[in-house]
C-alpha cells in the first residue's frame, strides 16, 4: 500500500463525529484523491493532502504551538508528506517530532481529529490538512526547529487568545477525543 492509498483508507473510515461540515471534507478530500494521483504531494497544482498533529500535554492541560516561521501565525505541527512517509498518520507524527523536537511522542489511538481545507498562496491553492493530535511524554522538552520563530505551551483556554478558528477547532476536537479515552 502506497502513501495515497493510505490517505484514501484512512478517509473513508474517518468518522468526523457525525459533523456534517467533516463528512462534507472528508468527500472532498476523496474527491480531490480521485481525480490526482500526485493529490499527497507540494507539486500537485490543484491542492494536497497535509498531515498536521497537535502535540498535548493531558496532564498539565497544555498544547504546544509554533510561530510559523513564514506565516506568522501559532499553529499545530505540520507539513507536507514527504517520499519516505508510508501512512498518513507516520507524516503527522513525523512532523510534529521534526517541528517540536519532543521525542517519544505518541498519537492519540484512533482516526484523525479533524479535517481542516485552508487556502494557500499560489500556484498550490489548498491545503486538505488532515489533522491528528500527539501526545507528549511526562516531563518532555520541547526543541524549535529552523521552521518555527518559537515554541511555547499554552493553556486549553489560552488557545484562542493566539490563534486562529482552525486551531480552536482542533484543540476543541482534540480535547473531546481525550475525553473519549478517559
């Protein structure tokens, strides 16, 4: 199974929570699947799958964010899939080690949080990010990367004093799914 062939698996058992809004994602992001091959990568004109992961820290109730270094913006960890990458969910996870320098991190068990479609410059256009959350090992210490202006924790309800409705969205989704496995 290739890298495509994951994301189209792992699309079509997303649940989404019985959100509408995701189920109408999730169709678009097979749709978009279908119709380009190259749809999991930077160089597909039309948009691509992305894999981001919002890294947690349960125990302190903290989420650990990124100044991104070109767009200025506190995001979750996150990038583009990359020839190496086998599973949607091992490029989430990828990126989040790479941006947060945290080793050890885990995703939390099951599908995606959410599924978040976002406008980008040209000539991509669109970012389909399929969005996971990871978890951060007890007492873990967090390195920036050459991507990032800074990293720092926040609380839960700090989140949407800094960032934007896609990342409120995703923390909101993130702290539900760890409801769900308490």
């Amino acid at each position: 199974m290739n890298l495509h062939d994951d994301a189209v698996l792992v699309l079509k058992n997303y649940g989404g929570g019985g959100d509408g809004a995701q189920e109408e994602l999730r169709r678009a992001y097979l749709e978009h699947l279908a119709v380009h091959p190259d749809g999991m990568w930077k160089a597909c004109g039309a948009g691509h799958l992305t894999a981001s992961a919002l890294v947690v820290d349960p125990e302190r109730g903290k989420v650990l964010l990124t100044l991104h270094r070109k767009l200025r913006m506190w995001l979750q960890m996150g990038g583009h899939c990359e020839p190496g990458d086998a599973t949607l969910a091992g490029a989430a996870l990828r990126e989040a080690a790479e941006e947060s320098g945290i080793a050890g991190l885990t995703l939390l068990a099951g599908s995606p949080v959410t599924l978040d479609r976002h406008a980008i410059p040209a000539p991509c256009n669109w970012h389909l990010d399929v969005q996971y959350a990871a978890l951060a090992p007890s007492g873990s210490t967090e390195r920036i990367s050459d991507e990032s202006l800074d990293l720092r924790w926040f609380a839960y309800d700090e989140v949407p004093e800094v960032a934007d409705s896609s990342v409120v969205r995703l923390v909101e989704r993130t702290r539900a799914a760890l409801d769900g496995v308490r």
